[in-house]
C-alpha cells in the first residue's frame, strides 16, 4: 500500500508533515493553522488517512490536507 500527501509525494511511518489548510478539530476545542508541523506521523490501514499527535492530543488527519516536510 503506498500512502500519498497532496502533492503526490510518497509518505512512510515517521515522517514530518505540514498542514496545508486550517481546520477545527471536531470533538475539541482547536482549530489548526495551515503549516502545523506534525512530527512522526504513522500510517493507518486505509491510504487517505495517517495518525498525528499535536500536544499530546492523538488525531486522524486526511493526507488531501497535508504535505510532506523537507
């Protein structure tokens, strides 16, 4: 299974992403900024979706709204 950002670039387990578009957080009170940088993220079952933790909060983001880091 290969897991792509929305740019097409290839993403593994422990990459960095950036947050390409602001967005509240359904069931918490945040929102995240456009260039959030996630550290470490892991890969899910499904392609669409990868594991992230900001503040210590675990969530489930779209990869359509992310792009891998440099």
């Amino acid at each position: 299974m290969e897991v792509k950002d929305s740019n097409g670039t290839s993403l593994k387990n422990g990459d960095n992403v950036i947050l390409i578009k602001s967005m509240k957080i359904k069931g918490a009170q945040m929102t995240l900024k456009s260039g959030t940088l996630f550290r470490n993220i892991k890969l899910k079952e499904t392609p669409e979706e990868v594991d992230c933790s900001i503040n210590g909060t675990a969530i489930v983001l779209s990869t359509i709204f992310l792009r891998k880091a440099d």
